[in-house]
C-alpha cells in the first residue's frame, strides 16, 4: 500500500469511528432526555420522597413505625397509618442531626425535641388526609398518609 492509500484508510477508519461515535452519544442523549421526561413518576417531588410510604405495624393496640434522623434529614419521611389508632413512632436520631431532631408537626400540635439515640413521637390521628411534618428549620419535611 502506498503512502497515500495508507493515509486515504486511516481518514476513511476515522470517519467511521466518528460516525459511531456521535451514533452514541446522540442515543444516550435520546434515553437521558426520555427518562428525564417520563422517568419522574406522578407524585414525586424533586426532594424525592418515596413511592411506597412505610405502613405502620400493629403491636398489641398501638400502630409502630421506626425513623431514623440524620443531617441527611427524616427516613423513611413518608408514613402511612391508620386512623383512630394510636401512633408510636419510634425514632433514632444521631448526634449530627441538629435541627432535624426538632420534630414539627402542626396538625398534630406536636414540636418536639427528640433526643439524640432512642425517642418516641406519639400521637392518634383523628382524621384521614395527610399530615405534613417537618424539621424545626423547616429543611426537612415529610408526610404522614392517614387512611
Ligand atoms: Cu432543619
């Protein structure tokens, strides 16, 4: 093979890796761009609170329900409970987690400093609906489905 052959492949390799490789980049854009439009489900907020809430379980005749505090915020933050039922929510907050220990929840009339490690939230909804909670800076939030 001449110089010029030789050189004329390369140019002709080079178009095809180019051609594959804008191929692929443009379809990774294409899935990007369809899950960021179809990806985000109804209901889910940017901050990302979960689908599915925690359900609460029936010990004896109070509804329990674990949560852990952090920095991080509330987890799980979203709750679901049965109405007319007592509530103990059990949580377990770290020693970082500052403002988020200040446990806010106006519909219940609760605002409630939890301590750090093992504490109680304890409450019995009256009503269904939902009933929003957040910490005492209002940075973290979540939500308590009552059905
Ligand atoms: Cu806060």
């Amino acid at each position: 093979m001449s110089k010029k052959k030789k050189q004329m492949k390369r140019t002709a390799d080079n178009r095809k890796f180019i051609f594959w490789a804008v191929g692929i980049v443009a379809l990774i854009a294409i899935v990007f761009t369809v899950k960021g439009i179809y990806g985000s489900r109804p209901g889910g907020s940017p901050g990302g609170s979960p689908q599915t809430p925690a359900v609460a379980q029936l010990e004896g005749n109070v509804q329990v329900l674990y949560m852990k505090v952090s920095a991080a915020g509330y987890s799980p933050n979203y709750l679901a409970v049965k109405q007319g039922v007592p509530v103990k929510i059990i949580t377990d907050s770290t020693q970082d987690a500052g403002c988020v220990r200040g446990f806010v929840a106006p519909d219940l009339g609760i605002n409630q400093a939890l301590n750090v490690g093992k504490d109680e939230i304890n409450f019995t909804p009256t009503k269904s609906g939902q009933i929003a909670f957040t910490c005492q800076m209002r940075m973290s939030t979540g939500t308590i489905e009552v059905s």
